[in-house]
C-alpha cells in the first residue's frame, strides 16, 4: 500500500491524500461503510458503488470467521469475490468485538478466549491466528489484533490492557512478515495506538507504533464511553506523534461533526456503523440538519428527502413517503434510509478534501458543523 499527503490545511492539521492498493486508490479523508458480515446492510454492492461513491468497505474478521467460515472464503477466492465487491476492503482485526463479550472472554497474554454470541461454542484468537484469518479474508488493509479499553477504565487497569496490545502486536507484525497473501495481490497490516483517555500511555502507544514504519496506523479504543472533548484532546496528541506520511484511521468515529473536527486535527480514515444503524431506526443526516422520520411533522410532507442530496433516492422519495415507510417496517425504508446516509457521510468527506485542496477547509467547517448538528 503506498500514501501519498497532495495537500494540508494552511490553518489546521486537516490533510487529502491518496492512497493506492492493489484494488484501487482511495483519495482521503475518506470514510468506509462498514460491512460487518460480508455485505453493508440494506445496501447493493452497486448502490456502494455507483449510487454512494464508495471507495472502500470494511469487512468483521468475527464475524465472518464464524459466518459463513474460512473455509468458504478460502474456497470463495477471498471476501471480494465471495462478496462481488472489487475495490479495496479493510478488515478489523476483532478485537472490538471481543471488547463487546466481556461476559464471555477471557485474556491472557496467549490470546483472547471467548465464546460465540451465535451459539456459545468456545473459540480463541491468538494475535497469529488473527493475522491468519485477515491473510484468508483477503482483505487489503489488515488490524493488528488489540485489546479496545473501555473508556470509563481506570489507570491500572488501561496500563495493564496497553502493555497486552503492544506484547501483541510484535506478534502480529512477526507473523505478518512471516506469511504472503493467498490470492495474488498485496495486503497491509496497520498497528493500533490504544492508552484510553490517559495522555502518557496515549503518547507512548503512539511512539512505539510509529517506530514500527508501518504503511499506515490506526487509533483504537475511542468513542467507547469517554466524553467527547476527551476523545479530540487523545486524537491530537496521537496525530501530533504519528507520522506524517503515513495514513490515519481513527476506528468507529462517528457522527458527523465528529469526522470533521477529527479531519481538522489530522485523521484520514473513518468508520462507523452509525449511517445505517441509525438509519434503520429512522434517523437521517442531511446537510442542513438531523431529521426523526418517524415525526409526525413528516407526515405529508412531500417534499424530497433531500432536494440538493448526495444520492439518487434524495429526490425520487419524499420525507412524507420514508415515514410512512419506516413506521410500518417496510424493508424498503430501511434501504432507502441506509442508502441516503452513507451517501451523506461520503459526500461530508468529500467536501472536507474539496475544501482542504481548497485552502478554506477552516472556513467552512464551522459553518457545516453548524448545520449538521442542528435538528430539524
């Protein structure tokens, strides 16, 4: 995988640049829908593609570990072909997921044992196997296996969960160096700084993964709890340690204001499930403000969802039409819903790199945040 920065803010850290994979280039910031079992709920691949603009997804390394299984995705020829999705794809590494099973985990410094919310069969995750996993998955961009502290932590025991993800990722990076790809192309392994809310341990993650020269790096462990001012004040003083040529994924961010004050202090990559969970639960992102479709304000409101929207389904369906839609569970809501804010989320970095390129990203941010935020 290769970076290339092309421009930076002349007032903020915000950055655009392009990366290449050997499935496509990405132009950044950019943000990824999140394909948690193979497919981004509710939406075709060709909707991603052509309707949404997007340029990468991301795939669940537990998920799909347990379904459908490496053995169909090795037979498969990798997630791509599996999924009909041609351009690049990132993987976690799971250790979100096994964060989330803390009633069913067990972490030693071996590995993580845990138990499957499907059926409750006993598996474990060691930092090798989950680099072997991501190698069958075929994904791209690859997570080093971590351990997501929660945010309410204490010193003792973030310290302890740092000094388990470090010991880890010098196995992962070993293993990586260790193994090819099983399909022909290239794959990359992206360390992750953890640390919780706590300045030294944050700064030193920070440092040791920045001396690892990886092709990029990630920042783990946020939006998981802590308050928000917390999570800029950790963001800037990773970024301020992390290289510059280097990209950076902040994992599982988040609303949109938080993309943009987050582009502001430097990060490049973003993901969340948060465009169509909420989505399925009628919340929509537009432009000038957050919509509640199961309003009755709504209710014969025919005017377009979107009138100047990011998407083809802004102006084909009216709001009055999503609620009714979205109150009586249609599954077609759903899709609509999902399709609209992704294609948001798209077009909001997009418009950050256009104004970054621009020179006036500093400008503009303020205002947008403004409308963002605001509930219609």
């Amino acid at each position: 995988m290769d970076f290339q920065l092309q421009h930076t803010d002349p007032k903020s850290n915000a950055r655009a640049g392009l990366i290449t994979t050997d499935h496509g280039q990405i132009e950044t910031p950019v943000f990824m829908p999140v394909g948690t079992v193979g497919s981004v709920k509710a939406v075709h691949m060709s909707e991603l593609k052509d309707d949404i603009g997007a340029q990468i997804i991301l795939g669940n390394t537990y998920h799909l570990y347990l379904r459908p299984g490496l053995e169909i995705l090795q037979q498969a020829g990798g997630l791509h072909k599996f999924n009909s999705w041609d351009k690049p794809i990132l993987t976690d590494s799971g250790g979100f997921q096994v964060f989330s099973l803390a009633e069913n985990r067990k972490l030693t410094e071996a590995g993580a044992e845990f138990r499957s919310h499907i059926d409750g069969s006993k598996h474990f995750f060691s930092p090798e196997k989950a680099v072997d996993i991501q190698r069958i998955i075929g994904a791209d961009i690859m997570m080093a296996f971590d351990e997501c502290t929660p945010g309410d932590a204490d010193y003792a025991y973030a310290k302890k969960s740092l000094n388990l993800t470090e010991l880890w990722l010098d196995r992962c990076i070993t293993r990586f160096n260790e193994t090819e790809g099983a399909y022909g192309y290239r794959q990359t392994l992206f360390p992750i700084v953890q640390g919780c809310v706590y300045p030294d341990l944050r700064r030193r993650a920070a440092e040791n993964v920045a001396e690892k020269g990886a092709d990029g790096n990630a920042i783990g462990g946020l939006a998981v709890g802590e308050p928000t001012e917390k999570m800029y004040e950790m963001v800037e003083l990773v970024n301020g340690i992390l290289p510059k040529d280097k990209p950076r994924y902040l994992m599982g961010v988040g609303k949109p204001e938080n993309l943009l004050e987050a582009i502001e202090r430097g990060v490049d990559m973003f993901d969340c499930i948060m465009p169509t969970r909420n989505g399925r639960n009628g919340q929509i992102f537009t432009k000038n403000g957050v919509l509640n479709m199961r309003n009755e304000k709504w209710k014969n409101d025919f005017s377009p969802i979107e009138a100047d929207g990011a998407s083809f389904v802004d102006t084909l369906y009216s709001k009055a039409y999503l609620r009714h839609l979205i109150n009586v569970n249609e599954i077609l809501g759903l899709q609509i819903a999902s399709v609209h804010n992704l294609a948001f989320y798209v077009w909001l970095v997009q418009e950050a790199r256009k104004h970054i390129i621009a020179g006036d990203f500093s400008v503009w941010k303020p205002k947008m945040i403004e409308n963002v935020t605001r509930r219609l």
